[in-house]
C-alpha cells in the first residue's frame, strides 16, 4: 500500500499525484485545469476506493 499523498481536483474531478504551485499566488493548482481547487485525499480512503 502507498502512502503517498493523493489530491483530487474538485473542478475536473482527476486525482493529482503532483499538483503544480502558482508562481503569483503560492496556492498548490491542479496540472489538469489549473485552477487551485485541490482536496488532499487520506491513503486510508484511496486505499478503500482501491486506488492505492
């Protein structure tokens, strides 16, 4: 099992293993849409949707 920190973008709904940091204002942003709506997702919880 991984204990990677997963986060999933609540504008595009893709799970992010890497997000991106805006230059301007230093908020972690999605890779996919860009835009800084990102939920970090527990390991516990990714392990229980079996994506871990």
């Amino acid at each position: 099992m991984s204990t990677r920190s997963r986060w999933i973008c609540l504008s595009c709904r893709k799970f992010i293993y890497f997000p991106s940091v805006d230059n301007e204002t230093r908020k972690v942003i999605c890779t996919h849409c860009r835009k800084p709506e990102l939920v970090e997702v527990p390991a516990e919880q990714v392990a229980a949707m079996g994506m871990a």
